[in-house]
C-alpha cells in the first residue's frame, strides 16, 4: 500500500514523516519521532498507556493514525519536565510511591496534564473517575490518586 | 495489532465527503472520533478499503437552541455535550448520559454521530435518543433525509443509514420545567459499558398526579427499548413511590432480555427491576424541584 509524506509537530518540533495511512500515531511517535516514553499497552484504547494530547486535549495515540494529526500540535511525555525539572504531578508521584514500573505512567501524566488544567480543584471522586481510563497494574491505584491529591492541596 | 492497509480521505466540505463515500460504495467508512472504529480495525473485526474521516469538515461540531428543540452537530464531542450549559439545562438527561460514556480521554474525541451510527446496544447516546424522542438528520448524495430514533436503531450494531449516507445533526426536545429527566446505568467498573442502562423523563401535573413519562431501557435486547405504552398506562396515577415501584414490576415482566455466557438474562431481568425504580424516583424528585 502507498505510504504518504507528512508532517508532525510534536512538542514544538516538526519531524517530517513517510508512512502508511494505517500507521497508528503510538507506532509514528515510537518508530519514526523516537519518542518512546508514549507506551502500547492494548492498542484498543482501554488501557491508557499511549495518551498523548491533541492541541491540548488528552487521546489514546493508539485510535489515530497519525496522518491524521497533520496541522495539529502533539504534546507527549518527553515535554512535561522542564529542564529535567519534574512536572509537579510527577514530583508527586515519584514522593508519595505513585508508580512502580512505571509502564502506566506516561498516560496517566498525560491525562491529569489536561485535566487539571480543566478543574484545578478536583474532588477524590473525580480523580478517581478520570483515572478509571487509564489502567495501573502495580500500584493499586491508591498512591497515584494520593499523588494527584497532592498537587491539588499544593 | 494493526490494522489493514487502506486509503485515507479527508475532505474539507460534506459534499466532498458524500461524493467519496459514493464512489467508494459499501468498502468506506465515515471516521469520526475513531474511538469505536479505531478498535474495530486494529482488531482486524472491521477492514474497510478507504475512510472518509470528517473531522476536517467544519459545521458539524455545535450545540444549538431552537424554539422547542437543541440541535445538536454530529461531530460533537461527548465531553462538550456532558459540559455543554445548554444541553444541561434543555437535556439534562442526554448530558447526564454523555458523562458516563467510557473515560475522560475517551470522551475528548469520541462524537455523538459515531455513537449513533455504531449503534451499541448499551450505549449511552442511542438510548437517550430513543427515549426523548429525538430526531437524527442524515446526509446522502443529493438529498438529506430525518429519521426517527425510533426508527433508526434495527439491531446490534445495525442502522436505517445507507452506506453513503453521513449523520450531520440530532434534534432534541427541550425539557418542560415542569419535567425531570434521569439516566442511571450499572456497570460493574467505571467507564465499562452498561450492562443495563435506564432512562426517563417524568412530568407531574399540578395536582402531583403522573401527566406524561418515557421510559427507556438499554443493554437489555439488541437495541435501546422504550416502553412507551407501559409508561402511558400510569397517566393519571399518583405520582409517589407506589407508582414508581408498580411501574418498575410491569418493566420487569415486559423485558426479555438477552443471555449471554457472563450475564445470565435472570441479573439483566433484575437490573431492569431495581433501576427502573430508581431512575423514577429519581426523574420524579427532579421534576419537583
Ligand atoms: C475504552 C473505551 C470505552 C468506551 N466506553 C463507552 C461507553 O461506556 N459507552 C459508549 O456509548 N461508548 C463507549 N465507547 C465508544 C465511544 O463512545 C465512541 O466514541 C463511539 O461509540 C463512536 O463514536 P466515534 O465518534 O468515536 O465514531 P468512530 O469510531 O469514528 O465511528 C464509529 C462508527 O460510526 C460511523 N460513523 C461515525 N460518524 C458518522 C457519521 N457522522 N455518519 C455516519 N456514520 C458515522 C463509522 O463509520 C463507524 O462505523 C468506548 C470506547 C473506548 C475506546
Ligand atoms: S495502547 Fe492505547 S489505550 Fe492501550
Ligand atoms: S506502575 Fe506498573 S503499571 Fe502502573
């Protein structure tokens, strides 16, 4: 099948891609951006691992193909530390325990980046349902929503 | 997994996008917020020749209010109706619903055209279409045709729209004051798909006895049901919990659902039972406020 010429901006930057129309963004950020802190968990937009955000808004990288996002902005993991300075949530996260191998990380950074700039001030509850779409094998979920918390009371 | 090679358009104007879909016959598909399509092909369940993604195609993504009705773009986005002020206060019920759909992320993208057109028999958006009574406005080459929510829902996953037909808008009732709406779902995660859904509307008349109420029930059968006699069968009652819970009975012995290996019909029976008691109460404690 043809491949087609594109441009991505990711985190600022343009990166000049050829790939198939099928080619899913997490496979584009991965193989062709070299960007590889956006993880594939399930490829079926259930796990939460690959979110990335879109002109601002969190979305699983793994439902677009990337030519899609051309004349978008794509914001992923590698641009939250600023400076190797710690975004505040991943402070957080690395005091209170919020990770252990830290394969969910990314998504759930990516997710909160977004959405606490939406609600600054969310309630437990609230964190707990924006957390439900991003799947954490290791820790139980309890340190990430403290961690969350956490910035919040900041 | 990945998905099978294919061709990718995407057409500035709805014109261009029906003159594609025209051409490319039943072998495209309509990409809207690929949140339900995007799985579908990387599972390889769903393996069209092109897609005609529309999200380039500007005047589809509102909210708007007309005398009697909010009309609404088919390339919203859940999360902008969950928000919308408007559909809060005209829908409360389609807002309520819309905030349920999957997750945060999920709802970012995914549109209430692409919910429509899959058509899951347990989502959020087909039921409370179906309902409120809610019309869907499709465009085809050359004509653009308004089909009934009634209508418009066939069986699991399968609608009344053609192949080459897009879904541009949704027109909705607008809530009386004097009515309250409800949706209530139980699913056994947050963010999973209901296993049963229930939605109403309840509308008291001044002296506290039931003038009008819809009551639709999803996850149940193949497609969203409204028990549209059951529910006129009560005019006149007391509205009080009395009505609420023989309303609930007659729900319970209308609905066969179905049975599937992890749910066995006998819990979506019961569901049907408990939350249809609820969501009316519910509706009905609104409607007084
Ligand atoms: C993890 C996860 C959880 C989810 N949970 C829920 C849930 O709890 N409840 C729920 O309801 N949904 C859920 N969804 C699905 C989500 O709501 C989808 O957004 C929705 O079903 C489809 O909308 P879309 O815009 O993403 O459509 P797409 O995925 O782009 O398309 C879906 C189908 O509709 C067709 N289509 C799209 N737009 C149009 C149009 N305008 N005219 C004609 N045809 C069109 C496409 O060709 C395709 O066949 C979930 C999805 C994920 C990934
Ligand atoms: S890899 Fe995208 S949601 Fe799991
Ligand atoms: S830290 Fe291992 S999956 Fe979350």
């Amino acid at each position: 099948m043809d491949t087609v010429d594109f441009e991505l901006s990711v985190n600022g930057e343009r990166h000049a891609v050829r790939a198939e129309p099928r080619k899913l963004l997490t496979d584009v950020l991965r193989e062709d951006c070299r960007l590889t802190g956006t993880h594939v968990g399930c490829e079926h937009g259930v796990c939460g691992a690959c979110t990335v955000l879109v002109d601002g808004r969190p979305a699983r990288a793994c439902l677009l193909y990337a030519v899609q996002m051309r004349g978008h902005e794509i914001t992923t993991i590698e641009a939250i530390a600023k400076d190797g300075v710690l975004s505040p949530l991943q402070q957080a996260l690395h005091e209170v325990h919020g990770l252990q191998c830290g394969f969910c990380t990314a998504g759930i950074v990516m997710t909160f980046e977004a959405y606490l700039k939406e609600n600054p001030r969310p309630t437990e509850e609230e964190i707990r349902d924006v957390l439900s779409g991003n799947l954490c094998r290791c820790t139980g979920y309890q340190n990430i929503v403290e961690a969350v918390l956490k910035v919040v009371h900041a | 997994m990945k998905p099978a090679p294919f061709r990718y358009h995407s057409p500035g104007t709805l014109d261009e996008a029906l003159a594609l879909l025209a051409e490319h016959g039943a072998g495209a598909k309509v990409l809207a917020g690929g949140q339900s399509l995007g799985p579908m092909m990387n599972m390889r369940l769903a393996q069209p020749d092109a897609l005609v993604d529309i999200n380039a195609i500007a005047g589809l993504d509102y909210v708007r209010e007309h005398e009697k009705t909010i009309e609404i773009g088919a390339l919203t986005r859940h999360h902008a109706i969950a928000t919308s002020p408007l559909v809060r206060a005209a829908c409360p019920l389609l807002a309520e619903a819309a905030r349920q759909i999957g997750h945060y992320a999920i709802r970012q993208r995914g549109t209430i055209g692409g919910s429509l057109a899959h058509a899951d028999p347990a989502a959020q958006f087909p039921l409370a279409c179906a309902t409120l009574g809610a019309e869907i406005t499709a465009a085809g080459a050359g004509r653009t045709r308004t089909i009934a929510a009634s209508e418009f829902f066939l069986s699991l996953m399968s609608t009344a729209l053609e192949p080459e037909e897009i879904i541009v808008s949704v027109t909705l009732p607008k809530a009386p004051t004097s009515e309250g709406q409800a949706y209530v779902q139980f699913s056994r995660r947050r963010g999973d798909f209901a296993i049963v859904a229930l939605a109403a509307t309840v509308r008291p008349d001044a002296g506290g006895h039931i003038d009008q109420v819809r009551l639709g029930v999803g996850g149940a059968t193949d497609r969203p049901m409204v028990l549209a006699e059951l529910a006129d069968c009560t005019r006149g009652e007391k509205a009080d919990s009395g009505w609420a819970a023989r309303l609930a009975k007659a729900a319970y012995d209308a609905v066969a659902p179905i049975d599937t290996p992890r749910v066995p019909a006998e819990f979506r029976r019961e569901l049907v039972h408990v939350l249809t008691r609820r969501v009316l109460v519910t509706a009905l404690e609104r409607a007084r406020r």
